[in-house]
C-alpha cells in the first residue's frame, strides 16, 4: 500500500473515528459520580459482617475468593511456563554452578555504596512485606503486593552483583517449593471451609474484633498463602531469566 | 477534581507520552518505571492505595528486572550473531 492510499485511508477512517470517541466522551459520567450499587453494598456488609477494614482485601479474599483461586493458579501456571520454557533451553548445567566461586558473579561493577544500600533494603523491604500480609485485612495490602515486595528482598543482592549468593540463598528447588506451597495452601484453606461450613473457601473461622490483627475469619490465612505463592512465584521468574543471561556470558546459548 | 489530581494526571500523561515516543529499548524500560512511579502517585491521589501498592512494586521492581534481562540476551545474541558472520580472518 503506498503512502498516498494510506493518507486516503486516515482522511476517510479519521473524522469517523473521531466523531465516535466525541460522541462517547459526551455520554460520560461526571468527575466522581459513582453508579456501583455493588460498591456500596461492599462497604456497607464487609466492616460489619466481616469485621474487615480494608474492602479490596475483603473483596478479594471474601466476596471474590473463588475468583482470586483461579488468578492465583493464573500465576501459578504462568510462572510453570516461564520455567519450563526457559529451562528447555538450557542444559544440564547445574554442575557448574555448583563450581562457582565466591567472586564470580553476574553484575560486576557494583560499588560498595551499591553493596551497603542493597543490605539496608533487605531487612526493610521483607519487613515491610510481612507487614503488608498480616495486616491485609486492616490496611491498604494484602497478600500479591506483600509478596512482590517480599521477593524485591533477595532481588536487592543482586543490586550488589552477588547473583550467584542470590541463588544459594534461594535455591531453585526451594523457590518452587515456596511457590507451590503457597497455592496449595490457598486451595486447601478453600477445602477447610468445605469441611467445616459446608461450601468451598467458606469463613469458618471467628471473626473476631474489627481492627484487630486476628480478625475478619479466614481473610489473614489466604493473605499469607497468596503472599507465599507470590513471592515464591517472582523470585523464580526473575531467577529463570537472570540464568539465561548468565548462561548467555558463558557462551552456553 | 483536586489540583493534586490534575497534577497527577499530567504527570502520567507527560511520562506515558515519553515512554511511546522513546527509541531506545533501554531508556524506554526506565522511563517506564518512572511512568510507573506516576501511576502510583496517581492511584493513591484517586484514593486507590491497594492498586497504588501493587503498581509501585510491579512498575518499579518486577516488570523492569525481566525487561532488562531480555534486552541483555538480545544484545548479547545479536553480538554473537556479528562475530559469527564476519569473515575468518
């Protein structure tokens, strides 16, 4: 197709286009205007049902816990996927890095400014992220945010070059593990509620008193298996691509 | 709307705008993660503090460590592809 009958093209497509999306913004709602029914019902049957004072959790973990099952198993198969993908292209070379020495690493060029900021973010990033899944229910969190930021911990020694000490100090086989003990458990506390109350991932546990750090039934428990599985999930996604470049260095690939 | 707000807004419009009009893989991964930064400063002006957190750590952790991953292996597979066609000398 030459520019000319391209230019045709937009002159035609164009103004209707536009005349679309006009016509469409003109039927908007006012800044702030709120129609969701469903929303208010949230915020009036969660704090006082529930005894949970944050409604995203709730509604992930209460009203929509049988949709946050298949969104953690969405995870939980991608992160298979990347690993299996990737795996496929390298080969038996786990000898290797058991060989490795203490100095050799991935990112070289790191500073020791680099090397005493990545330890300070280690402890206060995984404190932070055990903060965000126990308190799931009570602050703004929960259990994916407080896993992404739980797996940035470890991520940080490898802002100071050490991907290898990364790897010893979680391992592929425990990632995994960590991973799928964590979707498990989200599964299985679904099964307790089946056993207990008789309907899967229903609330069998007190609900305790709003504001409290045991509170709002079984809301906490799939905070933390959520916040497992995450982290497991990340930490092996970044591991998985980290290995191909360092593969890739030693001219593996 | 409140002037935070506004502000807010233009801020993501600015760097979305950069993000689409850079060239350059790797600048584009970091003004992605300042883009990032600006959805995040955006949610939690909007009162969305749980979508905040999950965009700041996605945005500024977890999407850049695999991009820069990849664009590492594509330069270091597009090297080995020039050394392997210049002629043995």
């Amino acid at each position: 197709m030459s520019r000319r009958v391209r230019l045709l093209l937009l002159a035609c497509a164009g103004p209707g286009f536009l005349a679309v999306l006009v016509i469409g913004l003109r039927g908007l709602p006012d800044f702030g205007d709120f129609h969701g029914a469903y929303g208010l019902l949230v915020d009036r049957i969660e704090p006082s049902l529930r005894h949970a004072t944050d409604l995203v959790t709730a509604l992930n973990f209460d009203l929509r816990a049988f949709d946050t099952l298949g969104e953690e198993f969405i995870l939980f198969a991608s992160v298979a996927g990347v690993a299996l993908l990737l795996r496929h292209l390298r080969d038996v070379d786990e000898e290797l890095d058991r060989r490795r020495t203490r100095e050799d690493h991935s990112f070289a060029g790191a500073s020791d400014s680099l090397r005493v900021m990545s330890l300070i973010l280690i402890p206060l990033l995984v404190s932070l992220g055990v903060y965000l899944v126990l308190h799931g229910a009570l602050t703004p969190g929960g259990g994916f945010q407080a896993g992404v930021v739980c797996a940035a911990g470890p991520l940080s020694v490898l802002l100071a070059g050490r991907y290898l000490a990364l790897k010893r100090a979680a391992p592929e086989w425990a990632l995994e593990a960590v991973d799928s003990l964590g979707a498990a458990a989200y599964a299985l506390i679904g099964l307790g509620g089946l056993i207990f109350a008789g309907i899967y991932l229903k609330n069998f546990l007190p609900y305790g008193s709003s504001g409290h750090l045991l509170s709002a039934g079984m809301m906490p428990l799939n905070s933390i298996a959520v916040g497992i599985e995450v982290t497991g999930a990340f930490l092996l996604t970044w591991t998985e691509f980290l290995d191909q470049d360092l593969l890739a260095q030693r001219g593996r690939l | 709307m409140t002037g935070l707000q506004a502000a807010a807004l233009l801020v993501v419009v600015v760097t979305g705008t950069a993000v689409a009009l850079l060239s350059d893989p790797l600048r584009q991964t970091l003004v992605l993660a300042i883009f990032g930064f600006a959805l995040t400063l955006l949610f939690f002006v909007f009162q969305a503090p749980d979508v905040a957190l999950s965009e700041l750590v996605v945005s500024g952790v977890g999407l850049p460590v695999i991009i820069l991953a990849a664009l590492r292996k594509v330069a270091q597979q597009s090297a080995r592809r020039e050394r392997q066609e210049e002629p043995e000398e």
